[in-house]
C-alpha cells in the first residue's frame, strides 16, 4: 500500500457534532455570554477526538496525493463515504480523471483504499511526485446524531474539561471518562 504525500482539507464540516445548547447545558453555563468560546470548544474538541481515533466525524471534504500508482491507494479518516475523482499527471503534463470503472474501493481492518477494479489497469502517470490525486468524501454523515453517541459524549466531556480549565494549568492527557469512549473508534494505522 502506497502512502499519500500531501493531503488538504476541500470542504470543512458545515455543522459540529454537538449543539451550543448541549455544550452549554453540559457546562451549567445560563447566559449567552460565552456562546462564541464554547463554539470553538466545540470545533476543538471535535478536532481532536477525530485526531485521537483518526477518522472523520461529520461529512468533510479531503484531497490526497500520491507519487505514483500502486496496487492500494489509502484513503485516510474513515469513515468513507464517497471517492469523488481520482486524477493523474499524464507525461505531456496535462491532469486526466481516471474513469470510475477502473478503480475500486475496499477496506481491511477499517482503513479504506482504492485499489483496481478486476482486469483493469492504471494508467501512464508522468513519474514525477503528486502525479496521484484522489478526492473523498469522509465522515459518518451530515447530521450531528449521525455520529456515534460515545464521540458526541467525548467532546462533550472535553468541552467541558476545556471551558474548566481555560489553559490555566499545563497541558494534562485526557480526561479520564474520555478514552473508554473513544476506544472503540480508534483506527489502528497500519505499521
């Protein structure tokens, strides 16, 4: 399996997994003086419980690439919705989209890849680096209760822990209530 070179974030999640209301009733906060900070709580805390299992909780758009061809492209951040194109540097230079009939996707042990399909090749890239582009839509769905409850109670819990704090002591690891929730969600990357 062939690793990605560079990847970049096309189209962000519209929405967070929880609501200011659900963070705000989860750090007893009453006013909406602090509507704005909880809000980026919340985008943090989603943030990095996707960096924790490595994947994607809300529909988010992603482009990757790759030197070359290989028998597996992986597809990180799981999990995968869609592949929207997979493109190529041809030798004259010009970007072609590789026909959807040539490729597939599958996954081992929750990590996607996109590998050919039966009796197809790739074709001729020009042998130079990120000649590979594939773009894939990743996430559990559009909605927050699209996302597993334990992930939505986990930012919730670091939300929580976050608006306590406020970076007033050193940085500690999570809290505790935390990672029984996320374990089950955490990919294992391939070594």
């Amino acid at each position: 399996m062939y690793e990605r070179t560079k990847e970049q974030l096309i189209t962000a999640p519209t929405i967070e997994p929880v609501s200011g209301i659900e963070a705000a009733k989860h750090c007893y906060v009453t006013s909406h003086d602090d509507d704005a900070y909880l809000a980026d709580l919340i985008t943090a805390a989603r943030m990095h419980v996707e960096e924790i299992c490595w994947s994607a909780l809300i529909t988010q758009t992603w482009q990757y690439w790759f030197d070359r061809f290989d028998s597996r492209l992986f597809v990180p951040r799981p999990p995968l919705q869609t592949i929207g194109f997979v493109k190529y540097t041809a030798a004259d230079g010009t970007l072609t989209t590789v026909d959807s009939a040539v490729y597939e996707t599958s996954a081992e042990r929750q990590l996607h890849f996109v590998r050919l399909a039966y009796q197809q090749s790739w074709p001729s890239a020009r042998g130079h680096g990120d000649d590979v582009t594939i773009q894939a839509v990743v996430g559990y769905g559009d909605a927050a209760t699209d996302v597993p409850m334990p992930l939505r109670q986990a930012i919730k819990l670091l939300v929580g822990h976050m608006y306590r704090v406020r970076g007033d002591e050193p940085p500690q690891e999570l809290p505790a209530a935390v990672k029984p929730l996320l374990a089950p969600y955490r990919i294992k990357k391939e070594s």
